[in-house]
C-alpha cells in the first residue's frame, strides 16, 4: 500500500468536514472493495476517513418504510427481524452477499457508493424505489444510478440511509459466481407503490438497469407465464470469460420466472 494517514471522526459532520478539507481523502466504510484496490495499488488516498464512529448504522420500521443506516452491515441487514417481516426479499439479498466474512463487514452504504455492476444491493434500491439519503439531500434510486461505477453521489457527499418502501410483494433470485458470490446475473422484482418493477444487475455493461418489458408483462398479469416469452436483448450485455451476452440474457429470463414464482 502507499503512505496514507487515517482517521476516525466520531460525527457524521466530522467526517464531512474532513472529506471537505482534502479532495485526496477517501471514506472507509466496511473496505471490502477499497482495502484490496489499496493494496493492488490501484488507488492512493492522502487519508483514510473511517465512518464506524459516525452514528450511521441501525434499522427503523415505520410508516410503511424500512429504514437503514449507511454503516449498516449485510449481517445485521439479513439477521433483522424487522427487515424479515417487512420485505423477506431484502433480508434474503443481504444474507446471500460474499462470504461470512464479507457480510460482517461491508456494508450497505458503501456497496451503493462503489456501485459494482455485479453488487446484489443495486438491483434491491432500484426494484423496490427506495431513495438515498446524503448529508446533502435525497435522491431517488432511478437518479442515482448513472452507470459503471458511477452514481449521482459528488466529491464530498457521504450517503446516511436508505429508505425502502414495504412492497406488496417483492423476490430477488441470482445465479452467482461460484466462487466470490458476485451475480452473473441477479433479478430483484417487486410490486409496491410504485407498480411493478424489475431490476437487473450483473449482467449489463453500465452496471443495474430495470427491465422494462417484463415490468410492462408483469403490471398486467404477475404470473411466470406473463413473462415467459419476454427477450432481452443482448445489446449492452456483459459477455466476458465467466459468460457470454447471449447465455446472461437467458438468464435473466430464468432468473425473473423464479423471484416471480418465489413473490408469489
């Protein structure tokens, strides 16, 4: 690793601040992508800003919405009884991140803030309509995404929380890589507030996007059949030594047949 100071703020405008003051710095949440790429040498923060102190963690249920901190980890996300009683699918998503290790560290902050194409956390935010919270302002999941490893997220803006609306029914399904548990292909479909939505991740180029011929499919009837003969295009599709365009398309198709058959 390169030479790099770190610090541990013990508030969430500490930690702003310190961001604020050094465009070099980096936040550290649970490190499960920033940690290794510091020792590929790959990036070279002046300073580490640790936001374990910064009082961003926990989970709240009120007013149809589930609530969860940015410091929050897959663990305490999957293990919530609160969070397996309003959406099971979001529960089941966290639990089924990495490796134990992985999933008592990361964090679901910091796997939105580095928006991995291959993440299962994107697909949740973008299915259900859940907004993020920022110490700036809120933005909704269809703005926040904007592409590979890229979110609407500036320099010195730190997500706080996550608000999910409880959906009336809602499944996430993935076919994962054997061996680090990232989706080939994941498929979160959901039906709530905001009408039926299907979002995919792992399989395209620009990292989770929705699929919007089988929300139109399902809106009209939410049945495996309704989706049956719905394609998708391989155009924009990953296609890299772990599968092809063509076989990720397929499994996008086999993949929402089973979150809508596991929805119910």
């Amino acid at each position: 690793m390169y030479d790099f100071t770190y610090q541990k703020p013990a508030s969430l405008a500490d930690a702003v601040k310190l961001l604020g003051a050094d465009p070099e710095a980096k936040a550290l949440a649970g490190g499960m992508t920033l940690i290794p790429v510091l020792k590929q040498r790959l990036n070279k923060p002046s300073a580490l800003i640790d936001l374990a102190g910064a009082g961003l963690a926990g989970i709240s249920v009120a007013g149809g919405n589930v609530k969860i901190g940015a410091m929050t980890t897959h663990v305490t996300v999957a293990d919530s009884a609160d969070v397996r009683k309003a959406i099971p699918a979001l529960a089941g998503l966290a639990g089924g991140i990495g490796d134990k290790e992985v999933r008592h560290r990361g964090t679901i902050g910091g796997s939105l803030a580095n928006d991995d194409p291959t993440a299962d956390y994107p697909a949740a935010v973008l299915a259900l309509g859940a907004t993020v919270q920022t110490n700036k302002r809120t933005i909704g999941a269809d703005d926040f995404f904007q592409g590979l490893f890229t979110t609407a997220l500036e320099p010195d803006e730190l997500i706080t929380s996550v608000t999910f609306p409880v959906p009336e029914k809602a499944a996430y399904m993935k076919f994962p890589n054997p061996a680090s548990r990232y989706a080939l292909v994941g498929v979160f479909v959901a039906k709530g507030p905001a009408g039926v939505r299907v979002a995919v991740t792992g399989a395209g180029q620009n990292g989770v996007f929705r699929h919007k011929a089988m929300e139109a499919a399902l809106q009209k009837s939410f049945s495996q059949a309704a989706i049956a003969d719905v394609a998708t295009p391989t155009d924009g599709l990953n296609s890299d030594i772990h599968a092809g365009a063509e076989y990720r398309a397929h499994l996008i198709g086999v993949m929402a047949r089973r979150a809508v058959a596991a929805a119910g």
